[in-house]
C-alpha cells in the first residue's frame, strides 16, 4: 500500500461509488418519483416517458465512452475526474427540480457524460496509468465501488425521501456527497512521476500496454452498457 497507485484506486473506488449509485441503480428511486409524484404539485411523467429518458441517456453515455481516452489524456486524470463529479452534481440537481418531460430530457442528457467520467471506461483509463502489475486487482477494487453504491445510496434516497420531499432528499445527499467525492479526487488522482513509472514493472502477459489496452477496456465497457442498458434500462442489477 505504500505505492501511491493504490490511493489513486480508492479515489476511483469513490467516483464507481457515487458513479453507479446515482447513475444506474438511482434510476428506480428516481423512476418512481417522477411517476407518481407523491406529495408533489408537479404534473406526473409517463413511464414510457421516463423510460425513453433512461434509454437516450444510456446510449449517450455509451457514446461518450468511446472519446474517454482522448479526454484523459487531454485534460489530466485529476481535471477530467472533477468534471464528471461536478457534472454529476449538477444532473442531480437538476432532476430533483424535475416539472416537464424537457426538464426530464435535460437533466438526464447532463448525467450522461457525468456516468461516462466517474465509471468503467474512466477507472481502467486512470488506473491504467499506475498499474502494469496487478492492474486487475486494482481495476477490480476500483470497480467493487459500483456496487457498495448500489447498496448504500438507494436505500439512503428511499429513507430520506420517506421523511422529506425526493427532491429535498436528492439535493441533500448530493450537496453532501459531490463535495466529498471532489475532494478524494483533488486528494489522491494525479499523473505519476517519471521514477513512480518506472515501479510499475514489466506489463502483464495478457494485457498491452498503451492505446490498445485503452481501446480494450472503452469497446468492451461501452459495447455492454449499449447492448444491456439501453435495451433494459430497468433490468435487475446485482452488480454493475
């Protein structure tokens, strides 16, 4: 643990954490909401509707996966991780303030590329530039955050929306958790030195090193939200 490639893996533990959690298994809780309207003054929205609102902003997330090495490599691992929290953030917001099927469109079009920074395609990406060794371990630590999400945020949403109103409940939880998950990533995601590089070691056997690796991990990632998600938006998942 003392290799600093390993708090790079918890902070993308964080971003797969909150990632998943308000970006897939959120969809229920937020589904719900926006159908039946509880307590609310706000006109209810279709299911198909919502529904199709799942389905654009799963393809487009999907879309977005495949510019995802570029965008790291352009922006820094750090900067390209704030914006997806940040974008994550705003989404949130956006659709706890939820009154028409436009407000729907929108607000779930601004979680989409907020899914694609903090997930799958993100973690391999950021980890990728630490490991060579033992990069399956790290990926798969990294990526047991999607669902410790899944467990911890839905029933969090679904307990406090039960006392206060589901658009109080999300915009508390995530005015509480964006900063959080922000501040792992000002904390522990950076690029690594030159003499940090050189204790990677050797590649893995199984595994290249460079754009192809990159490619392996985005085609793979987008290719299974594209064809899972979209066609299911509401399946059931156990894990992410």
């Amino acid at each position: 643990m003392r290799y600093p490639g390993w708090r790079v893996v918890i902070a993308c533990f964080a971003m797969t954490f909150f990632g998943f959690g308000f970006g897939v298994y959120g969809h229920s809780v937020y589904m719900a909401a926006l159908t039946m309207r509880d307590g609310s003054d706000a006109p209810r929205i279709a299911v198909s509707t919502v529904s199709a609102a799942v389905t654009v902003y799963y393809l487009t997330a999907a879309a977005i996966m495949v510019l995802i090495s570029d965008l790291v490599a352009r922006l820094g691992p750090r900067l390209f991780a704030a914006i997806g929290a940040m974008m994550m953030g705003v989404s949130l917001f956006l659709i706890a303030r939820i009154q028409s099927v436009s407000d729907l469109f929108v607000a779930y079009l601004a979680m989409a590329p907020a899914f694609a920074m903090l997930t799958n395609a993100a973690v391999a990406n950021i980890v990728g530039l630490w490991f060579t060794q033992k990069r399956g371990l790290a990926l798969s630590v990294a990526l047991t955050g999607g669902g410790v999400g899944g467990l911890a945020i839905v029933p969090t949403l679904v307990w406090l929306s039960s006392r206060l109103s589901f658009a109080t409940a999300l915009e508390l939880i995530a005015a509480v958790t964006i900063p959080i998950l922000l501040m792992a990533i000002a904390l522990c995601i950076r690029l690594p030195a030159a003499d940090e590089v050189k204790t990677r070691g050797p590649p893995d056997t199984l595994e290249s090193h460079g754009e192809a690796s990159s490619w392996y991990f985005q085609s793979n990632v987008s290719g299974r939200v594209l064809i899972n998600q979209s066609a299911n938006p509401f399946a059931d998942r156990v894990t992410p």
